[in-house]
C-alpha cells in the first residue's frame, strides 16, 4: 500500500533507474574486479596465474623471506615517514599563510600550489631526474641519507594534498574565536595552539595518511629519482612483474594493498570522529 502522497512511478523512471543501477555495477565490476583476481589469485598453489590448483600461504612466507623485497619495504617506509613528517608541516603552514594573510596574486599563488597534483607524474619525475642530475645529487650515500632525492621529490608532490585538505577545513573556522581570544590577550601562539590547532586536527590526520599512502604508492617519480641501491616496494614489485606474474607478486602486492586501504580507513575514521568532536 502506497504512503499518502507518495508519486506512482512511470516506466520511464524505471527503466531510467535500472540504467543508472546497471552502470554503477558495471563500473564497480570493472574498478574492483582485477583487484579481486589479484589477490585470489595470491593464495594459488602454482608458479602460473593461469590456472587454479588449491589454495596456499607458501608465496605469502616467500616474500616474507625474500630479503630484497623487505629491503624495499622498510626504504618505502622510511620514505614514507619522512614524506609525511614534512608534508604535513609545510602543507599546514602554506594553507595557514594562504588563508590568513592578504597578499598580491594570491589566485597565482593557489594555482602554484595546484600545479602537482594536476601535472602528470610522468612530467614530475623527468623534471625531478634533470634537477637531481643538474645539481650534482651524490648517489653513494649511506643509508638511510641515501633516499633523500626519493624523499624530496615525495614532498614535492605530497605537500599540496595537504594543503588542499587543510585549507579545506579552514573554510569553516569560525574567525570570530580567533578575534576574541585575541582582545583577550592570548599570544598568536596560544590562539594557534588552543583554538585553531584543535579545530584542524581532523584535517591534519587526514592530510598526514593522505601523504604517508602518496608516499608508499608511488612507483613514476620514484622510478625517475631512485638509484641502484634505493629500490622502494613498488619499484621492486614492477621488476618482479618485468619476468613473470608469479603468486609471489600478486602477494606482495597484496600486501601493499591491505596497507593502503588499512590506513585510508584509519583516516577517514579518525577525520570523521574529529568532525564530531569539533563540528565546523
């Protein structure tokens, strides 16, 4: 029985929602299905992905014990904390200068900030490449100051999603808290720390794991700056794939895959708790 006032629909309007149902699936089907694969396809009691022949843990205990590829994880690690740590401060501070303080060509500035996230990483790391090479980058550092071309240009390129994210916030602090902790004689740092910080915590956690998952993911520009001896996890996955797709790699890459939805899931989750402990 049909609620009071509540429209019948006409076949037009269902033939045009099964459409768009039919399209959402499709595009879930075709976005998460080769994931799905890969990681069935993990557990694969064979040396070939083109067969089923049981199920199996050895390829996860394989590349647990293959020395090269934690090598390749604690450098991506590494990078990624570093990336983070920096990221996060410079990105918070340019969202907080943009924002705060009025100046000359401030749209040319935001458009500067904007310029790696929509540059295609390919022409990032060609460009990071020739400014390593001009400058006479040393390559035969010891470790871990021998991953610092990789992570500079992880800064480079994770910094502005901080900003983004961070400014983003901004949008919704309410000025006049700022103003009257001000006629109350609190410092600028104590208007920071007490009042703005906490209002931009949900942002800043988000920003950070947005930076630290950049940082791990990325396989172009690390494969531009990095050296003989400062291989990274992706770079290592693609020159295991170079020879063959073997159980192994589908695990690896496995691997990198619950890290990065574990931590996109820590947060949103923790930006979503911030939004309910400090609504805008």
């Amino acid at each position: 029985m049909k609620k009071l006032g509540q429209r019948a629909k006409s076949p037009l309007e269902y033939g045009r929602s099964a459409w768009l149902r039919l399209m959402l699936l499709a595009t879930f089907v075709f976005l998460y299905a080769p994931i799905i694969t890969l990681v069935a396809y993990s557990f694969n009691d064979s040396r070939r992905n083109i067969v089923w022949r049981g199920f199996t843990l050895k390829y996860y205990e394989k590349a647990w014990n293959n020395e090269g590829l934690i090598e390749a994880f604690v450098n991506s690690l590494t990078i990624a904390f570093a990336c983070t740590l920096v990221a996060t401060v410079i990105g918070t501070m340019a969202a907080i200068a943009l924002w705060r303080f009025p100046f000359p060509f401030r749209r040319a500035a935001d458009a500067t900030f904007a310029l790696p996230i929509v540059i295609p990483e390919i022409c990032m790391g060609v460009a990071m490449l020739a400014f390593f090479s001009r400058i006479g980058w040393p390559t035969d550092l010891i470790w871990p100051f021998n991953l610092g071309a990789i992570t500079i240009a992880h800064i480079s390129f994770s910094f502005p999603f901080v900003a983004v994210v961070v400014r983003a916030r901004l949008a919704s602090f309410n000025r006049e808290l700022d103003e009257a902790a001000h006629d109350l004689g609190a410092s600028p740092w104590q208007r920071f720390q007490d009042i703005l910080l906490p209002h931009l915590r949900p942002a800043l956690i988000a920003g950070a794991l947005l930076a630290f998952t950049l940082s791990l993911d990325d396989f172009v520009i690390t494969f531009f700056t990095s050296g003989p001896n400062t291989v990274t996890f992706p770079v290592k996955v693609y020159s295991m794939v170079r020879f063959s797709v073997t159980p192994e790699v589908n695990a690896a890459s496995t691997l990198l895959i619950v890290i990065t939805l574990v931590l996109t899931s820590i947060a949103l989750w923790l930006q979503n708790r911030g939004n309910e402990r400090h609504p805008g």
